[in-house]
C-alpha cells in the first residue's frame, strides 16, 4: 500500500480516503499550545503518522520517530497507539477521536486526530493533546525521494512480517488456499506477456504477490517485466525480497 489511497464510504458526498493501512510522512509540524503557534523550527523532524483498521469503525492510531537508525513503521514509536473512532467526516477532514483506556488505565479520549483534504489528498495531519490543549499539526513532506525510500522500507517489513505469519501461525489450508489463488493471477500475468502486454502483465504480477508476498514465481517475472521497463528501482525491491526468502 502507498501512502495515499481511498476510504470506502456509503455516502458518496464524502471525500474517499482509505483508512485500512494509511501512512503520513511529515518532515516539518508546529506546536500549538493554548492556541498559539510556539517559535520552535522542526523542519527535518521526520515524523510518521499511521491509521490502521479493520472495520472502518475502530481505528488504531500511532507515530513513529522517523529519524533513527531503522525509520520503519515498527521500530522507534514516539506515541502508542491510541484506539479512535471518527466522529466527522467531510469534504476538508475527517476528525477521530480517542476512547476507551490503555493496559494502564489512561484514558485515550485524552487525544485525536484530524486528516486535512484538499482535492481528496491528505495534506496535513494535527495530532490533538486535549487534556493538555496542545495540537502539533504535521505538514507533508516534500522530500519525495526521501519519502519513497521510507515507505518501500516500510513495504519490506509488511513482507517480512508475512512471511513470519506463514512460517509461524499459518495453517496448511490457508496456506493452499492463498498459494492457489496467487498462481492463478500469476498465470494470467505470464500469458499477458506472451501477448506482449507488459503493463497487464506487472498488473497481474504486482496482485499474485499482494495475495502471496512470498510467491517466487511471480517475483521473479516482476523482476523480467521491470527489467524490461528500465525501472531499477522496483527490480532490486523484488531482487531483495527473493533473497531474503533463500
């Protein structure tokens, strides 16, 4: 998943942003105490803002300190996670709002989150502190390159996490069951590119290894097909990844 998808929504007023796995990049925020911006310059605070859910009613809010040694959405978290549900959401933002408490009993309803739109893009997030009445509003970041570079990193421990489930807790039938229906779209992805049809064939490539991340097969054709579009880039991710499963 990249960083900017579409939630699904019944109410087609409502701007699509998807919420299932969604991931900000900020490289510069402003703290906001009692109102008023403090004068302290973040620029270069890398910071990483993650929304995940399960039922798009609960929402499991975290952020991470992306300038350590390992910037991953897993490692160095600069906020546990926080339980929220959404309690508006509209064309300019949608508002979440921590309930329930911790292990500890600290209440969650102490924070919240407000994804900021514009054009159906998340443009900037502000983290709100009520019990403090802080809010740190994160802007984008706009080191694109460096940005990419976080979140394949990120996609890299998504796959390596997969592999631990299927080494581990995976039963033999799920295991069938997965492993059949990657084939089956990586075979319609070999036969797109006997037909020379290599934009379908990635297509078909990239959803094999969605459903089966360790499918060989289809990694090693996305190597061939990237190969031949001259994006390097991608063939060393899917070169990384087949050699970690050697």
């Amino acid at each position: 998943m990249g960083l900017f998808d579409f939630f699904k929504s019944s109410d087609k007023k409502e701007s699509k942003i998807d919420l299932t796995d969604f991931k900000f990049l900020s490289d510069d925020h402003i703290r906001i105490e009692n109102g008023k911006p403090t004068n302290a310059t973040n620029k270069g605070a890398w910071r990483g803002i993650r929304v995940k859910t399960t039922d798009n009613k609960i929402f499991n809010v975290t952020m991470y300190n992306m300038n350590g040694n390992h910037p991953v959405w897993g490692d160095n978290i600069q906020m546990a996670e926080k339980r929220m549900k959404i309690i508006e959401n509209n064309n300019s933002k949608i508002v979440l709002r921590g309930f329930g408490t911790d292990a500890m009993g600290a209440s969650f309803s102490d924070y919240g989150l407000t994804l900021h739109k514009s054009n159906n893009i998340i443009d900037s997030v502000t983290l709100h502190m009520h019990d403090r009445n802080v809010d740190i509003e994160y802007k984008k970041a706009q080191d694109v390159k460096h940005s990419e570079a976080l979140n394949e990193y990120s996609e890299f421990d998504n796959f390596k996490n997969f592999i631990q489930r299927w080494n581990t807790t995976m039963s033999m039938p799920e295991k069938m069951q997965i492993a059949g229906q990657s084939d089956e779209v990586n075979n319609r992805g070999a036969n797109a590119y006997r037909n020379d049809d290599i934009t379908s064939a990635i297509s078909f490539f990239e959803q094999a290894i969605k459903l089966m991340p360790n499918n060989d097969d289809a990694l090693k054709n996305l190597i061939i097909c990237y190969g031949r579009n001259g994006n390097q880039m991608k063939v060393d991710e899917m070169q990384r990844r087949l050699d970690y499963l050697r």
